[in-house]
C-alpha cells in the first residue's frame, strides 16, 4: 500500500491550536515572567514560545497544555504530574527535555517556566 505512514517523516503532523483560554493562560504565565526576567514571546514549530531575548526558548504553548524544557529533578517532579508526558509532537518521536503539562496544572506553570529558564544555564542549550 503507497502512501504516507502514520508516524513517519512522509506525513505532515497537524499542529494542536490552543483555545481563547489556553492562550490567556500563556499569556498570564508570560506576563509574570516578564516581570522578573529578560524573556520575550516568540514562535517556535507554530507555537506562541517564551525565550530569553537572546534567543533560548524553554516553553510553549501547544494546544491548551504547556510545554517546558527541564532537566534534573524538575524534569522528573514534572513528568510526575497527573497527566504530565513527554513531548511528543510528531507521534513516536518524544523530545526527551521537554515536558508537556496540561492545564489542570496551572497554578504550577509559572514555577515551572523559571525552573526551565534557570536550566538554560547548565543545559548548554
């Protein structure tokens, strides 16, 4: 059978667009970060992104859930999360420093953006 395989580079994935909501939650967890941090918004694979404004992302938005770049202990506390899983945009192919959380952990997400800021200093991203 010809034809794009599900999984395979062959097949474009279809990007997951966020909700009003979902994107006023990026935006209030963008706001608080601005206010301590020197982070712009930007766009990365067609998602709204935080990076350093010298060009270091480390979240995104992707649909309603955020995605965050984490190591250590922060990697594994977030993965811990109820609903929590990995990043994993192309189906089968999960960006091992990215955690994907979803909004029923909220509250948690500004926390978390600082924890993936603060790790671009040792990451050598």
């Amino acid at each position: 059978m010809r034809g794009a395989r599900v999984g395979t580079m062959t097949e474009t994935p279809e990007r997951v667009q966020p909700t009003e909501a979902g994107r006023e939650r990026f935006d209030a967890v963008l706001d608080e970060l601005k206010n301590e941090l020197d982070v712009v918004d930007t766009f990365m694979l067609g998602m709204p992104s935080v990076k350093r404004r010298d060009g270091k992302a480390f979240a995104s938005l992707y649909g309603d859930d955020m995605v965050f770049k984490l190591e250590g202990l922060a990697h594994a506390s977030a993965l811990a999360l109820d609903g929590a899983r990995l990043f994993d945009p192309m189906i089968g192919q999960a960006l091992d420093a990215w955690v994907q959380v979803p909004p029923t952990h909220e509250t948690q997400w500004v926390e978390l953006a600082r924890k993936a800021e603060a790790s671009l200093e040792t990451s050598g991203y």
